[in-house]
C-alpha cells in the first residue's frame, strides 16, 4: 500500500504553501528547502502554475496522487462546479472530517485512527480513510478507544472546530452538519481549485 510520506514542513517550503494551515512551516524559513533554497526561484510557466496549485492541495489533504486523481474524476461526474464538488469530496473524507472535528492533530494522525478501526460512523466501525460521509452522520470514537491518550491530547489542543461539524468533546461524538461552503475553505492559504481542473483537462 502505497503511503505520502516525508516532511509536511519541507513540502510546505518547497511549494510556499502552509500544507498545515498554521503558517509555522514558513514563518521561520521563508524560502525553498536545501542548500540553493535562498536564491530567487524561476518564473513558472502555466503548467508550472497549474501543477503547484495542485500539489498544494493534494499535499494539505496527504493524498497520493492516485487517489487524489481518482477522486478528481468522481468529482468531474457530478452536476455543478467540478472545482467546487472535488474540494466538498476531499472535505468529506472520513480521515478529514476526524481531523476537523479535532480529535486528531494532522490529517495524517487521524488517517491512522481510521485504518485502527477506532472510528464509528452511524455506530459501525468504518476503516477506510476515503470513505465519503455525507450530512447528518454521525463519527464517534470507539469506546475502548475513547481515553487513548493522542485523542484526549488533541481535544484538549484543539481550541474550535470549523461551522460545518459539531463535537461533543466529552462523549468524543461528533457530527457531519453540512456540506462546507466554498468560502469556508482555505481561508488562511488561498487557493484556486480551477488550477486544478485546467491541469487535468490541459
């Protein structure tokens, strides 16, 4: 099985991206990694431009890019705005839905609790990352996992949860609301998911 391993913060110097959405990454080294990485970077062409959006993407949502292509091409067949649905489907992941309804510190600690079978959705152990939640279900901890100390850890770090979950921090129930607004995401990186969709379609 293959895995996205390697340093988020290198990855996140390279692409001059918060893949974490903290800023950390670049606030103590503003430029590229390794020993050329102060020099000033080329001017990028448009496919340049086009690959970088996704890269940023696909690594803030630690995807290889098989399933980030696959999950592209679901999100191509579906009516409306295909940037707008593939951003809501790579919200949707289970993994993702874990990490923001903080009981993981990164999306790659939650992809971990998930492949554990340490997550109910609608009360059934669900161990696939991928696994697409849709509004109204609800994601809980199981109960022989709920005083694990990394979960505890991460609710008692985590200060809010975005409008389109709700936690019971407590109980470590949480609950899918709604589908997320196009506004709601990235608000501190801003990206341009049609980048994306010109790079497939090129």
């Amino acid at each position: 099985m293959s895995r996205n391993t390697g340093s988020t913060w290198k990855k996140s110097r390279r692409l001059g991206f918060s893949i974490l959405g903290t800023g950390q990454e670049l606030a103590r080294r503003n430029y590229a990694p390794g020993q050329h990485g102060k020099t000033r970077r080329p001017k990028l062409t448009n496919y340049g431009i086009q690959l970088q959006e996704k890269q940023r993407i696909r690594n803030t949502y630690q995807l290889t890019e098989k399933q980030f292509y696959n999950t592209y091409q679901k999100a191509s067949r579906k009516a409306g705005a295909t940037g707008e649905n593939f951003l809501i489907m790579l919200e949707s992941r289970l993994d993702n839905l874990v990490y923001r309804l903080g009981l993981a510190n990164t999306r790659r600690g939650a992809r971990q609790l998930v492949n554990h079978g340490q997550i109910l959705v609608d009360g059934k152990k669900v161990d696939i990352p991928s696994y697409q939640v849709k509004p109204g279900q609800v994601i809980e901890v199981r109960e022989r996992a709920k005083n694990q100390k990394s979960i505890v850890e991460a609710l008692e770090a985590s200060a809010a949860t975005v409008d389109y979950v709700e936690i019971d921090k407590d109980k470590k129930v949480g609950k899918y609301l709604r589908y997320p607004e196009r506004s709601e995401l990235f608000t501190a990186e801003p990206i341009n998911e049609l980048l994306v969709v010109e790079f497939y379609n090129r």
